[in-house]
C-alpha cells in the first residue's frame, strides 16, 4: 500500500551487478532543471519500532547528485520510509526556512513535520525479510515532480518484474484535473493534488494512464495485473532521479 507500505557521478549507475551488502545506499540524481532540497520521513507506529529519521540530507543543484547511507544494520533493523524533492525553499535554517512544494518544517537538511502532498519514492529496507528491499513510486497524495527508482547492482529484471525500474519520467501536471491543480504566485500550475487518496478519481485515472508504474491511488496494488510495487533482495541500492 502506498505511503505506509509493509511487505556522486550524475549518470544513474548500471542496474546489473552482484549481491547487495548492508547498508544498502540511496543515490539522488537530480535532472529536473531546478533546485532541489532532498526530504524524508518514516512510517509512524511500527509493531516493530519505528525507523529512524535521517538527518542529513542533501541540497542538490541541477545536474548533481548525493549518496546516504540506510541505517538499517542498527536496532530497529529496518528502514520503512519515503524521500521527496522539495521546490523553492528560502529563509533562514533553522528559523524561517520553509519550501513552496513539499514542505517539511523549518530545517534545510531533515524534517520535522509530514510533508505536503507531493510526489514520493517509497522504500521497505528490512533485514529480517529475505525479499527485501521493496520499493514504489506513488503520486498517491500528489505529483509534482516526475521520479524514476532504478535498482543498484542488481541482478536482471524477472519475469513478475522484480529489480524493475519503477516511475517514469513524464510530466504528469499537463493531465491534471483542473480542480486539483496548483498554482505559485506566476500562475505557473507546480502540483497537482490528489482529491480522493483511497478511491478511484479522475486524478488516479489520469496518472495511471500516463504512469502505469506508480502508484496513482492508495489501494491501486490490489488491482489484478498492477505494476506499482516492486522488491530487489540482492540489489546494493537505489537511484532515484527526480526529472
């Protein structure tokens, strides 16, 4: 289930390669043209305990890229969380600091608070789960920017699809409802939000059609024949590239 789910050099590196070694890392490319503030935040309320939350992400200019490392070697022993770009940010870190799209409190480099309604790539990091790592792509409470997941490493994609590359890279604000869009103060439309999380809607009808692997509304997994969710066991890490 989307959201909440249990189950360095700019160029992505190759998806092919040998088995994974803990931690796993998560590489951010950014190809989106703009300023990006990498944000993050962990499932709540875990029967197993909660994952820890990062707290140094990176800052990314276009072209550039990042690498952290997933703490998940250490008690709890899983990583169950999301990342997400934020857009516009300004102020004082700290105090004042606050981002336009996707803001997450008033810290540069983690987050304090649940992030507003944006496109997100999702992880289950879990070393008691021999299938883990699972990962998706959800647009479920909105998209703002396109986000790729390429697995690190990783031996061939399957037949059902594991270790495949999840997302797409089309912008999806153009097919956005008129109603859901979101506009800054030049009009530009920067969000688009879905009105309806757990129900079928002319937004998840829109961005399943033009992103079948993504998630587009929170029970869309359980469909027949879905493409949303994916899991990579002996994958090093991930490349997440916001375009």
């Amino acid at each position: 289930m989307a959201d909440d789910f249990r189950a360095v050099p700019t160029a992505a590196p190759p998806e092919t390669g040998a088995a994974a070694a803990v931690p796993h890392t998560v590489t951010f490319v950014n190809r989106s043209g703009k300023k990006l503030w990498i944000g993050s935040t962990v499932n709540k309320g875990e029967p197993d305990g909660d994952s820890k939350s990062l707290k140094s992400l990176p800052t990314l200019n276009p072209g550039q890229s990042a690498t952290v490392k997933i703490p998940e070697n250490t008690a709890p022993h899983h990583w169950r969380g999301k990342f997400f770009a934020r857009q516009g940010c300004s102020g004082r870190d700290g105090s004042t600091f606050h981002c336009a799209v996707g803001d997450c409190g008033r810290f540069a480099r983690r987050c304090v608070t649940g992030e507003q309604p944006v496109s997100l790539a999702e992880f289950n990091f879990d070393m008691k789960d021999r299938d883990a790592p699972w990962y998706d792509v959800s647009y479920v409470n909105g998209f703002s920017l396109p986000i790729t997941i390429a697995p690190r490493g990783a031996e061939n994609v399957t037949a059902n699809g594991s270790c495949s590359k999840q997302g797409c890279k089309k912008s999806l604000l153009r097919y956005c409802p008129k109603n859901d869009r979101v506009r800054n103060a030049s009009g530009k439309v920067v969000l688009c939000v879905n009105p309806s999380r757990d129900a079928r809607s002319a937004y998840s009808d829109a961005i399943e059609k033009h992103c079948p692997k993504a998630y587009a509304w929170s029970k869309q997994d359980a469909e027949t024949g879905n493409k949303t969710m994916r899991q990579c066991s002996r994958c090093k890490g991930f490349v997440v590239t916001f375009w």
